[in-house]
C-alpha cells in the first residue's frame, strides 16, 4: 500500500473487539458482524471489476420489474447464507419477493437491500448495503421503524465504510483491507445540522409537485432566490453514497413521489432502504421524512413498498418541509 507523509502504523480497534466489548453475547452484534464479514467478500469481487466477468451482466428481473445484475443475485444469495450461518429467522430482500425463513427458531429477523444503485455497477460509481435487523414477532416486517434495534450501511467506494448503530448512537468503521477486518473509525458521530450541499434527480424536476418545483428552482437561483444561498448539487444515483456523504458533511437528499405512472409514492423502498436509513440518521442527529412524517412512524403496508424520501441534516430536512408547505398553501390558496 502507498505510504502518504503523514500515515501510521494502524492501531484502531477491529470491529469485532469492540462489538465485544460494548455488547458482549448479543445476538444483535452477532448478526450485524455477520453482514459486515460478509461486506468484505463484496468488496473484494467489487474491486476485481469485469477481469473475473461482467458484475453487471443482466440476469433477470427482480419483483418491481427492475433488471436483476449478476452482482445483485450473487451480492443476494451470498447474504442468505451468510444470515442464516448467524441464526436469523427470516430475511426480507429486495431481491426476493417473498420472504425467506431461514431458522424457525432464530430470534431476529433482517431487512436488506443487497446491492444498492446497481445501475452504475462497473462504472466506479458508489454502490452499498442497506439492512436493518428486528425482533422476530408475529408482525414480522410489517412494523413501524421504531421497533428496529439495529441498523447499517455499507458503501463501496474509493475505500468500504461501515456506519452502524445498535441504538447507542451512530458509528463508522473502515474496511481494512490488509487483515480482512472493519476497523472502528468514530464512535457517536454526529450529522453537521445544515449544509448547502443537496442531493435531487433535476431530470425528475417536471413531474415534481408544485411547490418542490419552486424550491429547486429556488434553488438554482441561489443568493437571488427565495432562499438567499448559493446552493452545491450532487447527485451519484446511489441512496448509500448520497447517505454516506450526507453523514460526514451534512447537506439534504430529497426523492419526492411524481406524476409518472409507478411513482406517485416515491421510488425507495420503505423497510429496507428508508427505514435504515432514517434509524441511522436519527441516531447521528439527523432527521428522514415522506415529507409529512417521520419515516420510523409510517407502518408499511406491503413488503416492497415504495415511499417518498427526505433525509440529511436536520436544519437542511426543517426547510425542505416548510418551503415546500408554505408553497403548496401558496399555490393552493
């Protein structure tokens, strides 16, 4: 590995000392350090691009009708039998349409979205891992946010990060690559409460609702508009890398429901996608709403339900949702 002036010798505690420490015998811990060994298998194929084969090779559909990539079965099947080597009951993906019984007898249950933003696969582009793990009840996954009692993330990029909380707060771990181990990098970590930095598809901005249309274009308009601020955009088509950047420096990620058939209802995923994430930023002092509530009060209606979704730094999340109330009066009235 290149050496930079100003590295050392690595010294952080491995994931799995200080999962042990602060939560020795869980079985939640357990199951979370479960899907992080099995990150690292990910990051690897990830990282050996198309020299083994083409990671993005369609190879069928999954239940919303979206291509399946060979990434996103192999990412899939490689997480159920990693699951169920760590005793979870049941497994809700959004690679499957039903749900997969993996031990009657387990006591937790997980949600997850194998392969997030695999549209850019093999193009470098951030792609992640979102899961969330639950008691096992008969509810099953049909249940608010707020009975989650873990949640994480990972995202594969220029290097593989790991944000997980099991409610005691928000923290980051780094893949290291040279022993194979997640490495804790910050404990606690907290949200920036605003940033000018926000996160929108502007090719949806047609099909928008009135009153977001005024705010992007308020937006663009910068320290001339509405607003009176000069705003960055990003956008990487990937909810995990938006999640990752947003948590390290702040800013606003806004996927509104639109006027195209199949869209009204937002396009994320509710349990597996906006549920971990509103549980993680939540605890890093962040907010996530549909844009009239927080999303760990909404209880799913459906497995695969889609959902509007605005998440970021809580004073960034605050004006989205005023603006665009206050426009839509405005409008209406």
């Amino acid at each position: 590995m290149l050496k930079l002036p100003n590295d050392t010798d690595i010294k952080a505690e491995t994931l799995k000392a200080y999962l042990a420490r602060q939560h020795a015998a869980s079985d939640t811990a357990s199951v979370l350090e479960a899907i992080a060994d099995a990150s690292g298998a990910l990051a690897d194929r990830l990282a050996a691009g198309s020299l083994p084969g083409d990671p993005g090779e369609v190879v069928g559909t999954n239940e919303s009708g979206d291509r399946q990539k060979a990434l996103d079965v192999g990412a899939h099947l490689h997480m159920v039998e990693a699951l169920r080597a760590a005793g979870v009951r049941q497994l809700l993906s959004e690679e499957a349409e039903e749900i997969i019984l993996l031990n009657p007898e387990g006591t937790l249950d997980v949600a997850i979205d194998p392969i997030d933003g695999s549209g850019s696969i093999g193009t470098g582009a951030p792609l992640g891992t979102l899961f969330s793990i639950l008691p096992a009840t008969e509810q099953g996954f049909l249940c608010t946010g707020r009975s989650v009692i873990a949640a994480g993330y990972v995202a594969f990029g220029h290097s593989t990060d790991l944000g997980f909380s099991l409610g005691n707060g928000l923290h980051l771990a780094v893949f290291d690559r040279a022993t194979g181990a997640f490495r804790m990098l910050r404990e606690n970590h907290r949200v920036p409460a605003k940033s000018r930095t926000l996160a929108f598809n502007a090719s949806n901005a047609r099909h928008w609702p009135e009153a977001v249309k005024r705010f992007s274009e308020d937006v663009l308009k910068g320290k001339e508009g509405r607003l009176g601020e000069n705003y960055n955009m990003r956008w990487l088509a990937s909810a995990v890398g938006e999640f990752h950047r947003i948590l390290l420096q702040g800013g606003l990620f806004f996927y509104p429901g639109d006027q195209r058939p199949g869209y009204e209802n937002g396009r994320l995923r509710l349990i597996y996608e906006a549920i971990p994430i509103a549980f993680l930023i939540e605890q890093g002092g962040g907010k996530a709403t549909d844009g009239q509530s927080p999303i760990l009060d909404l209880l799913p209606e459906s497995l695969h339900q889609n959902i509007p979704l605005i998440f970021g730094s809580p004073e960034n999340v605050d004006m989205f949702i005023t603006y665009c109330a206050d426009r839509a009066q405005h409008v209406d009235g």
